[in-house]
C-alpha cells in the first residue's frame, strides 16, 4: 500500500489535482471582492430597500382600504381629477408625511405603484398570504367543520360560501372565511361538487376522518336525506354529520307557532302594517316623528327578532301611536286615503283582542331575542346549546302558568283610549285564555322536538354540567354506545372511565359548556390524563350549531359589491372579503406586509427590482474584509 501511495504521489494527474485543490476558490473570491462589483451590489440592496418601502406603504393603503370596504378606486383617477378615489387620496396623505414616497410619486418610471394592475395582484399575494395562514392552522387542528349557505348576491349571481370551524394551536375556537364560490345554479349536485373539489385542496387524501360535521341553513336541497348536499358530502367524508342551523330552528318554531292560528297570524300581519302606512309616505313619517319621536321597525318572515321590535315599540308607545293617528286624520294636508287608513290602524290599537295578544307577545319576545342573540355568537357549542334551549322553554312555560292572570289584569295591556260608538263583539276571557296557552305550547313542543339531540349530538348530554349528578349516580351507557358508533376514533373503554372521574369530581361540575370543561382541561395540563374526553370535547366544540358566520359573510359580500367594484372578477371578490371579514386574522400575522411583498416579488419578472442580492464569500480568508457590510 505505502509503494502504491509512492508512486500515485509521483504521477502527474495528482501533481495536477494539488494545484487545483489549493487554488480552488481564489477566483471567485477576487471577483466577490472586487470594488465594482461590491458597490453594485450595494446600489441594488439599497433600490431593493427603497422599493420594498414604497410598496408597504401600498399595501397599508390597500388594507385599510380592504378592511373598511372602501372603494379602491374612484371614478376619474387622473392627475387633474379633483376625486380620485379614496385609495390615491390615502396615498397621497401617506406622502405628505413621507418623503420617500413624494419624491417616487413624482419620479417613478419604471414602477409607480398606483395602477389599478399592481392592486389586483397585491389583492392575490394578499389572498394566498391569508389562505396559507388558514390552511396551516387547519393542518394544525385535529378536527373541522364547514358551514356553507347559499345565496344571490347584489347583482344576480349564485353564490355559496365557505366557512371553515376549527380549534387553533392556542385552543381557541375559530371560524373563518375560505371563500365565495360562483356557482351556475343552486342545485343539490352543483353545490355538494363545489365543495367536495375544495375540501380535496383544504383536507388532503387520508384526512377524512378530520372532517367531522357540516352546518347548512335547513333548506331541501342541502338537508334531503337521500339527494342533499349533506348527503353527498357524507358519503366522502363519513364523520362529517348535517348540523340544522338552530338560529334558523327557532325561526321555524315561531313560525309554527303563529302561522296555524288564524287570530295569531292575523295579529302579526296588522302589527306589520303599522310599519308600511308610516313608510309609504314622509307626510305620515314627519307626524310619527313629530308625535312619538320613535320609528316603527319593518317586520321579516325570515328574522323573528324585527317582530320582536316592532311587538315592542307598539306596545311601548301604544297611546303616542293613537295621537299620532288622530293627528293624521284631523289635519286637512292628508288625503282621504291616509286618512282612513290612520283611523283602521287607530281601531286597532284600541281593539280590545289586539291589545291582549300585544301584551301576550311583549312578555314572550325578549325571551325569543334573548335565545337568538345567544345563538348568534361564535363560541358556542352543543352542550350551551342544550342548557339554553332548556332554559327558554322553561321561562315559556312560567308565561303559560301566567296566562290567567295576564287575562284578568287589564292594567297590563296598558291604558286604551275611549272605546269607539259600535265596538266590535270582545273575544270572551276563556277564549283569549285558551289560546294564549295554545300559543305557549306550540312554542314549547316545537321547541323540545327541534332543539333536542338526537344521533351524534347526544354526546352533548355527557358533557352537560348539570347532568353530572345525573351522571354520577347513573352512567348514561346509551349515550357513551351513541357516541362512539357516531365518533369510531375514540376508545370506548377510557372514556367511560374518565367520563366517571370527571362526574365525581366537584371541581368540574360548575363548567357552563363543553368550551368552559376543554379550557379547565387544558389551563391545568390535563390532556394528558383525560386524552378520549379532550378528543370528544374537541368534537363538539368544532361542531357549529348555526350558520351565523356564513350569513355575517354574505352581509359583507353585499356592502363589497355594492361599494367596491360591482364588476369585479371572483378571486378580488374573495380578496377583498378576506380583508374585511379576517381582519384579526391580518393582524395576529407579524410579517403579513413581507409576506405579501415576496410573493408580489416572485409572482412575475419585474421590472423594478424587489429582491435582495445575498453575498456569500467562499473560499479561505485571504485577509481583513475592507468592508464589515459585507
């Protein structure tokens, strides 16, 4: 061996090979270190610098545009208009105060910023930014539900969003816009298509079991049993169980409960025309202002809470209403119309029936608002759920056990003026009685039959704290078998042994919902011990019981097309509603403005240089580094 190492130390190839070895690098390093070539990359770091300044300052501009649904562009942006829209007016406020931005406002040739071009594609490098939050967050969650409505927007179109339901990383529940989805009709096979092709992209192959429920508002087409877009969905991802918007139950029930009584439907369509004799004219508005100092809200079959605030503002000013009328009908500047209409609504004010269902109504509704505005916020679950239905139907049973006495006091209706010449035949008190109740038990039946759980959300019922003592003294056996047929994840043999430990321990009895148990769980670093309860809280957490967030998103997409850009193409649609609906979401991002600028960057080749120029020395150090910058 040594001959042999000899010899090759001999021969030329290796001769050759040491010089090479010994002068690799030294080229390169001349040329790295060459003064030219030093300053040049220096002048480009410093444009990078420049450019990359002026483009945050776009990128706020557009934020804050996108965040207050402000119009992007105005109708005459050229340098002579005197409106050019609210986004070059911020731009040039920005530049006031900046100088940096003035002087490339005035002297940009090769990128000003401004173009209606350079916003659209900041729009997308803010949209995918947002995405990929969303997305890793959902990556990071162990379950979600999607919450999907669909409706025509503002100029026609069908459109469905998506809503994604999650725990994030901090366990905290969140619920966030993905997208509007055009659709070309409003079919059960051309919605469930639409979301099946973006569930794909958001859940990849493997990960269906992660998808564990799907909130629509009620409808046929998304409910039906056998063709629905529930169904459908079901059949790819077989833990995504159907979720009836509650928020849309509760409309259902008072609908049931007025619409199959004549004397109640009939009482709710005169409330309704209170509103519309006063808004068809601003004669008859300038009185009620005048005379009640107090508008009369508009009624909605979909949405009981403007019953509600129309049952309450009569019966709060039931006698300035009567003046009001009167005033009308006294004064000559009325036409006869207007005149005899204000003597009906009068009448019916002092309509003994009328008067009685106003009362009945004024006592029910606050309790019908107060489950609605409960069911309209974020942070619920199924186990709030079931404590807050059972606590409405309680408090109408109460209003039923005082319906005798509502009928008997007559100072409750509040005072009626002096009765006309022929007063219509009086509902007897027995009557009137009889169908107060009838009123109070079809809420109440309707109540339990739509608010109860069945399938999957009987799991709620081990969670419930009030069940606990229940619970304790005997295991709901047939809600823990419920379970796990509907959940085949989790392991039947701990649960049921944590599910004791929790029911006898005091320390958990006084948590209000399954959210309040997980957060004590997880602020004590029990996941550990209770891991099977930990996944089923999960579950029930990341179920949605109403489509809220859905309906708040079509609200914005109509104030986005309506003041934005009604032309505008789907993926700024998506965009700018991304920045108005997620604006926290912006914000928990640190880095959103560079994000926003490298993906800007690498979108296209660009002209104006946003890139930075790295320097790398390689090789060994030949010598002190004249400049510590590089």
């Amino acid at each position: 061996m040594s001959e042999r190492i000899r010899k090759h130390e001999r021969a030329r190839v290796h001769m050759d090979n040491s010089v090479k070895l010994a002068m690799l690098g030294r080229i390169c390093i001349a040329t790295q270190l060459d003064d030219g070539h030093r300053i040049a990359v220096r002048k480009h770091n410093e444009e990078v610098d420049r450019n990359r300044h002026i483009l945050s300052k776009i990128i706020d501009a557009v934020k804050f545009c996108g965040a207050f649904e402000l119009a992007l562009r105005g109708h005459d942006e050229s340098d002579t208009s005197e409106n050019p829209g609210i986004f070059l007016g911020l731009i040039d406020l920005m530049a006031s105060i900046d100088r940096d931005l003035e002087v490339h406002l005035e002297n940009a040739t090769v990128f000003k910023g401004t173009s209606k071009t350079v916003q659209n594609e900041l729009l997308d490098c803010m949209l995918s930014v947002l995405r990929d939050r969303i997305l890793e967050e959902v990556k990071q969650s162990d379950y979600i539900a999607i919450q999907a409505e669909e409706t025509t927007d503002i100029c026609a179109h069908c459109q469905l969003v998506l809503v994604l339901r999650y725990i994030d990383s901090h366990n905290n529940i969140q619920e966030r816009f993905f997208e509007f989805i055009a659709l070309p009709n409003a079919t059960a096979d051309t919605i469930a298509a639409a979301l099946l092709e973006r569930l794909s992209t958001i859940l990849p192959a493997g990960q269906e079991r992660k998808l564990i429920a799907q909130a629509y508002d009620g409808a046929a087409v998304m409910r039906g049993a056998t063709g629905g877009v529930q169904r459908k969905v079901q059949d790819v991802y077989g833990s995504a169980y159907y979720v009836h918007c509650y928020a849309h139950q509760l409309n259902l029930i008072m609908q049931q409960a007025t619409s199959h009584i004549p004397k109640i439907s009939q009482f709710f369509s005169d409330i309704g025309g209170f509103s519309t004799f006063f808004h068809k004219s601003f004669k008859r508005m300038a009185v009620l202002d005048e005379v009640v100092a107090h508008r009369l809200p508009g009624a909605s079959t979909t949405r009981w809470n403007f019953h509600s605030r129309a049952v309450n503002t009569v019966y709060e000013h039931k006698d300035e209403l009567v003046k009001c009328f009167q005033t009308i009908r006294d004064r000559g500047d009325f036409d006869a119309i207007s005149k005899r209409e204000a003597g009906g609504c009068m009448r019916m004010l002092e309509d003994e029936v009328f008067c009685f269902f106003l009362a009945l109504f004024h006592k029910i509704m606050p309790h019908v608002d107060m489950l609605f505005n409960q069911l309209q916020r974020r942070n619920i679950d199924s186990v709030f759920i079931a404590g807050i239905t059972q606590s409405f139907t309680h408090r109408i049973q109460a209003i039923r056990d005082s319906v005798p006495s509502l009928v008997e006091d007559e100072d409750y209706r509040g005072p009626v003026q002096e009765p006309p010449p022929k007063k219509r035949m009086a509902m007897g008190e027995e009557l009137q009685q009889h169908l107060a109740i009838e009123v109070c038990d079809t809420i109440m039946s309707h109540a339990k039959e739509r608010f109860s759980f069945t399938k999957h959300l009987i799991s709620a019922t081990l969670l419930q704290g009030d069940l606990f003592p229940q619970h304790s003294r005997k295991f709901p056996d047939s809600a823990l078998e419920t379970t796990v047929d509907a959940y085949p994840m989790l392991e039947k043999a701990r649960l049921k042994t944590e599910l004791s430990l929790i029911y006898e321990n005091e320390d958990f009895k006084g948590c209000s919902g399954a959210l309040a148990l997980f957060q004590v769980i997880m602020e004590n670093n029990l996941q550990d011990t209770f891991t099977e309860t930990v996944s089923l809280l999960k579950i029930l957490i990341t179920t949605p019981m109403t489509t809220a967030e859905s309906e708040r998103c079509f609200s914005t997409l109509k104030r986005v097309k309506t003041f934005l850009r009604n032309t505008m193409g789907q993926d700024r649609l998506n965009a700018l509603a991304m920045l108005s609906i997620e604006k926290k979401l912006k914000q928990d991002i640190p880095d959103f403005t560079t994000r926003v600028i490298e993906r800007f960057a690498t979108q296209k080749d660009r002209r104006a240089k946003f890139l930075v120029t790295v320097w790398v020395r390689i090789g060994r150090r030949l010598g002190p580094d004249p400049d510590p910058n590089f």
